[in-house]
C-alpha cells in the first residue's frame, strides 16, 4: 500500500493494485468510462431525487418526511383518482337510482354495469361473512340458495342491505328471539322436549313422547313468531324450522344452544357506508347469485 | 490478455460496390417503414382507430391491417416471436450473421449516423486528421453540427417510436403542444436517448461488450455455413505488389488494408472468423475494387464456407453449396409448423367467445319445488364491430330451463345482446327436475346460435344432489 510506485505487470503492461491473494495479483484496470459515467449520473438523480420528491424521514425543520419541492403525495394523488373515478360513474349511479330495480336488468348497459359493480362490490363488502359468491357460513347466511329469512325479492333485499337486521338505524330489521333458557322462560325439561319437536319438524327422527310434550310448549312460547306449522315468518325474520336449513346448526346441540340462548346476529345498515347506487348494485347482484324470488 | 480494453476510434472509409448498394437499399426500406408506417391508415369502421399498425394499450387492442388481437390472444404475438427467433437460426445457419451485417437496427442506425458524420467531418482521412489537430473553429462547428444532427435524427428515432402506441396524427399534433400523454414523452426521450447513445457513440461496442447474440450464433453456424470469408489459400503469401511484377510464387493480398480501412468494426478479416465481425461484406467490396485494380480476379474476400477453406488449402475443388443440412432442415421444419399453425389459428379465428365458469359457492341449489339448480357466469366476447342477437341454449339434460339475468328482454327470452367489441357477462341459472338428472354430475353443452348457425360452444358440469 505504501509503496510509492505502482507494480506493472509484465504480461499485459497493467499496474496491480499491489495487494497478492495465494500468489495472485488483480489488475488495476479502469472502469469502461460509460460505465463511470452511468455511476456519477446515478449519484446525481439520487441528489436531485432527494430535493424533488419525498425522500428523507424525520429531518429537523419537517413533520414526518421531506415533502420535496414538486409536492408529489400519493395520498393526494390516490385521492385525486378517487374524485375522478366519482365522477365518471355519477351518470351511472344517477341512471341506477332512478331506474326501478326490476326494471335495471331490461337495459342492456346498466345490467352489465350493475354485473361489474355488485360483482366487485360484494367481494369488498359482503364475502368477509357471506363467503365468496355468498356460500354462507354459521352464523352468515347463505345467499346463493333460495332459502330468506326476511324475503328474497329483489325490493327485500335492497332494504335488507340498506338498512341492516338490528343495526343502528331506525328503520333497521328487528326482532329478537328470547332467552328461554338464560332467562328462566322455560325449564331444561321443557327445552329438552322443544329440541326434540324441532328436530321432529325438520323431518327427522325424534323422540315421539317428548314431540307431544313440547306442542302446547311450542304453541304457547314459539309458534307467535316461527308460525303454528314452524314454517317461520319473513316479516319478523324468524326462520323456517322445517326446511333443514340452519343458521346455526341443527344438530341437536347447537338447536339447544339456540334455545337457551340466542344470537340474534346483527348485518351493519349499509345504506350509511356506501351510496344508493350500489347498494342497488348488491342487492341485483345478490338476487341474482341463484335463489332470487 | 487484458481485461479492460481502451476504445480505438473507429473510423470508417466510405466503399462502394455491390454489397454498398444492397445495404443502402436495406437502409431505405427499413428506414422507410419504420419512419411511415404510422402514418398508414387502414379504415376499420367508425368506432376503431384507422391506424394501420397499431397497439392501443389503453383500449386493449392490437391492430395489424385486418387483424385485430385481443389482450387474450396474445399468443399471436409469442408465436411471431417464435417464428422471428427460428427464422433467425435458419437465415444464421445457412448464411452467417446477416442479420447482424444488414438488417440490425445498429447496424443501420451506426450506417446513417455515419453517414451524417461523413456530411460534416469527411470520409476517414479528413476526420482522423481533423480529431488530432488542435480545435478551431472549423473543427468546432463540425462537431456541433454532426450532433445536433445526430440529435434530431435520434428524436425523430424516438419519436417514431410512439407513434405506433398512440394514433400518429393526434400524438404528432398533441406532442408539441405539451398535451400529449406523460409516457410518450418519456418513451420518446428514451430512445432519443439510447438512439444518440448507442449509433453515435458506443458503435460497434455494443456489438462487441453487449449483445448477446455473437456468443449465440458461434453455436448455430458450421462448417457448411456461407460466410464472409478471406481466402487465405489464395492470398498468402501477401505482401505489397507493383505494377508489372510477377504474380507467380505469392498470393493475391497486397496488403493495402482497404478491408482494415472500410471495417466498422474496426477488424482485420483476414485474422480468420472472429467474434467481432457483424459480415456486412464491406470488405468484399472494398477488396474486389483493389483487385480489379491490379488485375487480378474478384473474390479474395467472399461469400464463402469453412469446410472450403479446408479444402482449398487441401488443393481440393470446393464443395457446392448445401442448404439441406439437419439443422437447416430442423430450423426450417419448426419455423413452418409454428407459422402454419399461426395461419390455421388465424384463419379459423373466431369474431365470438364463449366462457364459462360454474359458480363454487354453492354447487347446486335444491329449490322448493325440488328442481336442482346450477348457476353459472358466462362471458361473452363480441369481436364484431355490431350488436348481436345471440339465442342461447343448454343441451345435455332434459328438461333444462334457462334464465339469464343481465339480459331479460321479454320479447326475446333466452336471447342475449352483447355489445360490440366487447366482452359482456351474463349470470345464467339452470334449473332441472330432480327425475331427469340420472347422475351426481352430468356434462352440459352452452351453445349460442347466431341467426339459427351455431357460433360458440362450452360445455360445464351440471351437479346435483348425491344419490
């Protein structure tokens, strides 16, 4: 390193850098120019990419990151595209909520605007519960299939989504389902005996003794909402008991577990969170996933 | 062996011969269409662009005269790339690199760029002797001028470029007045840039240092492949010659490095093949003028083959010309299937789509009535130009009743109305009694008919209950 002048290699006439790895020596070749050139000008567009752009975290003088003096930001940018993707569907929305909804599907563009949009829509808003393509899971139900708890035209939908099931709006889908057990209504005998009319109402088989203990019970206690015939009634949202279809299961567990104490699961009112026109999207979208009366 | 070579200045002596004026009319046709092209209009209707040869990212669209590729067809272009590769080993295998020599943009680029340095600066001798004296003005504005010209020709270069990305009358007026989109002024920067870099200064270093394509072809030419070639057998002994003196007992070389001289790459041909050499037949040019010019006969340098350069120093007679050779044939084989099957897909392609994708959610749906039903998205490609009136029908089991939402048209029940050029998407719900489905899962056909003619076709699984 110290050695004052630099050793030239006989072979290609180079000078080394000196150093000596197991006997052998790197020639101190230059760089190709370009390749020099390229490394200087990279350095360059750093420099001027610190000043243009946002570059620096938490220097003095700046809240946050330097803002750089072009002023790019890509939440003012992300914002910018929002407005604009805003205003080139106001034609559609306005179109949409001045159409009827059983109307929309007759025009053409509109039904293939509203396939995009619920389509999309759903996946962002609903398929967190409902599952992809609304398959449903316990506790959600299943919208694909022709089974509704509070109506499957395509105006019951359209309110369901809006307004929500016991959501915080005043016009929101509410009826709760009792405690019968947590709160003492009924005895474990009489409960016991209830599992074993529901089960017998699906279709199953039950208890034959206990079916006929329970039907004063159920009479007396459930038939007000669920309907003498356990068909359920869509205007309080109470279910049909004996299509075989549960929301929470129907094995006999889980329906005493419903018995006692009941969910009464809670669909946020969407009417607030996302606008008329594609609430409207939705519920055709929905409607139309295979069950849609 | 050093690793780092300086760069020696080239400098190029103008030559003119049958070689020359080839490769001048390559240049001009090249050229030509590169620089025109966009501006060719082919009439495709009201609603499409009119622009011959265009690839419009934004619509999603690439358009070659008649044809127009979908985003979903890019295939065609994976296949044009395919041929372009196998064309490229035959042309190589049979004739050397002369992709490289003529057709090559930096080949033709570095032949124009030359050609603008030779306008202000001379042939070879006036630049080498102007480049080592001291600078004046002459010298200064020379220099000024060549790359000012160098840049104009390099923006028009990138200017080109863009035009075949956006309609070349619109973009030609919105570039200059600042309103054209941000990607074309950065793409034709690029190239502007990489145009002035690369045929103004770096030359035959790109060649050379970057290219791979030299290290490829060393892999596809043998010993049968025509190349340019310096005959050694008849050239040496070489050694200056003058007029009158016997030709007996040395060979035809007279060692005048004319093809030294006319070399853009700056090599010497007669060290045999090498790495460098791009076979522009320059030097077959400059040659056969010297050689004209001492009298002796052409083709010292010339188009010719390894395997004869062997026989020749062999005292043999040179062997014919063989093109059927098996990599040859190979090369020759695969580029015709590939391109065949291009042209049967071209021809057979249809202006209508057809997909189908079974909803998962739930894989069938057991309604009250006990009929099964499946439902199904189905995507509609309208390629035409036109709305179309398309029935659809479902095939397979008895008794399937269809109803199609994003279409009810009452009128027509089971009809569908795709927009042109478009893809459109239909839900569509089968439903099926119970008795007529005689398995778990049963295969259906979606056929849609276009005026009666069957248009497209998919077929799905129907599914129902387990049994």
């Amino acid at each position: 390193m110290t050695d004052p002048s630099p050793e030239i290699d006989s072979h290609s006439g180079v000078e080394t850098t000196g150093q000596e790895w197991d006997g052998i020596k790197e020639l101190n070749n230059p760089l190709p120019r370009w390749w020099l050139f390229i490394f200087w000008a990279s350095i360059l567009v750093a420099v001027a990419y610190w000043i243009l752009m946002p570059a620096w975290p938490a220097l003095p003088g700046f809240q946050g990151n330097t803002t750089g003096i072009l002023g790019q930001s890509d939440r003012v940018r992300v914002a910018a595209d929002m407005s604009v993707l805003k205003a080139g569907r106001t034609a559609l929305s306005a179109r949409l909520t001045a159409t009827d909804a059983a109307s929309v599907l007759s025009d053409h563009e509109l039904s293939q605007q509203v396939m995009a949009l619920g389509d999309s829509a759903f996946g962002d808003n609903c398929a967190t519960c409902h599952g992809a393509g609304g398959g449903g899971a316990s506790g959600y139900p299943r919208l694909a299939d022709d089974i509704w708890l509070w109506g499957g035209a395509l105006q019951d939908i359209e309110r369901t989504i809006r307004y929500g099931i016991r959501a915080e709006h005043a016009d929101t889908r509410t009826s709760e389902m009792p405690a019968f057990g947590r709160d003492a209504f009924l005895t474990a005998t009489q409960i016991d005996d209830l599992v074993q009319f529901v089960i017998s109402a699906s279709g199953r088989k039950a208890d034959a003794g206990a079916v006929v203990r329970a039907r004063p019970v159920f009479e007396q206690n459930c038939a007000s909402c669920h309907g003498f015939d356990a068909h359920g009634d869509r205007s309080k949202g109470a279910p049909n008991l004996t299509d075989g279809e549960w929301l929470y299961g129907g094995d006999p567990g889980a329906i005493r577990r419903t018995i006692v104490g009941p969910r009464n699961g809670v669909m946020p009112a969407w009417g607030g969170r996302l606008d008329p026109a594609t609430v409207r999207a939705l519920a055709i979208y929905v409607h139309s996933l295979g069950g849609g009366e | 062996m050093t690793l780092y070579a300086r760069r020696k200045q080239i400098y190029p002596q103008l030559v003119s011969g049958r070689f020359r004026t080839i490769k001048w009319a390559v240049l001009a046709a090249t050229l030509g269409v590169y620089y025109l092209l966009p501006f060719l209009r082919w009439d495709r209707g009201p609603d499409a662009p009119d622009q011959a040869v265009l690839a419009d990212f934004a619509g999603g669209r690439f358009y070659i005269f008649g044809l127009e590729i979908w985003p979903q067809e890019v295939f065609y272009i994976t296949g044009l790339l395919i041929l372009a590769a196998v064309g490229l080993f035959l042309v190589t295998a049979l004739f050397g690199r002369v992709w490289c020599g003529y057709l090559c943009p930096q080949t033709i680029w570095t032949d124009l760029f030359i050609v603008v340095e030779r306008l202000f600066e001379g042939d070879r001798n006036a630049r080498i002797r102007r480049d080592k004296a001291p600078w004046s003005f002459d010298k200064v504005w020379r220099k000024i001028a060549k790359h000012a010209v160098w840049l104009l020709v390099s923006f028009l270069t990138g200017g080109a470029f863009i035009l075949y990305w956006h309609d070349a009358r619109d973009l030609t007026q919105t570039y200059f007045s600042g309103h054209a989109p941000m990607t074309a002024y950065v793409f034709a920067a690029l190239l502007t840039a990489t145009t002035y870099a690369l045929a103004g200064t770096m030359r035959e270093q790109l060649c050379t240092y970057m290219c791979p394509w030299p290290r490829i072809q060393a892999a596809l030419v043998d010993r049968n492949t025509v190349a340019v070639t310096y005959r050694s057998d008849r050239g040496e002994p070489r050694g200056a010659h003058k007029k009158g003196e016997s030709w007996v007992g040395r060979g035809d070389c007279i060692d005048c490095k004319q093809c030294v001289v006319v070399c853009p790459m700056g090599i010497d041909i007669r060290n045999g093949p090498q790495l460098e050499c791009i076979q522009c037949s320059l030097c077959i040019d400059a040659c056969n003028a010297v050689m004209k010019k001492v009298g002796r006969p052409k083709g010292l340098i010339a188009y010719d083959t390894d395997d004869n350069v062997v026989r020749r120093s062999m005292k043999q007679r040179p062997a014919p010309f063989q093109p059927f050779r098996s990599r040859t044939v190979l090369y020759a084989v695969v580029f015709a299937l590939t391109g065949g099957l291009m042209a049967f897909g071209l021809a057979t392609r249809s202006d209508l789509d057809l997909s189908v994708s079974k909803d998962r959610a739930l894989p069938y749906l057991e309604l009250a009535s006990g009929d099964v039903r499946n439902v199904y998205t189905i995507k509609v490609a309208n390629k035409q130009r036109a709305v179309r009136d398309l029935a659809l029908k479902v095939e397979g089991i008895v008794g399937a009743q269809i109803e199609i939402v994003g279409e009810s048209d009452a009128a027509a029940p089971g009809h569908i109305t795709p927009a042109p050029d478009g893809v459109d998407r239909y839900r569509l719900l089968v439903t099926v009694p119970a008795a007529s489905l005689g398995a778990t899962s049963a295969p259906i056909s979606i056929l849609l008919f276009d005026g009666g003619r069957p248009a497209a076709s998919a077929t799905t699984q129907f599914q129902g209950p387990e049994h």
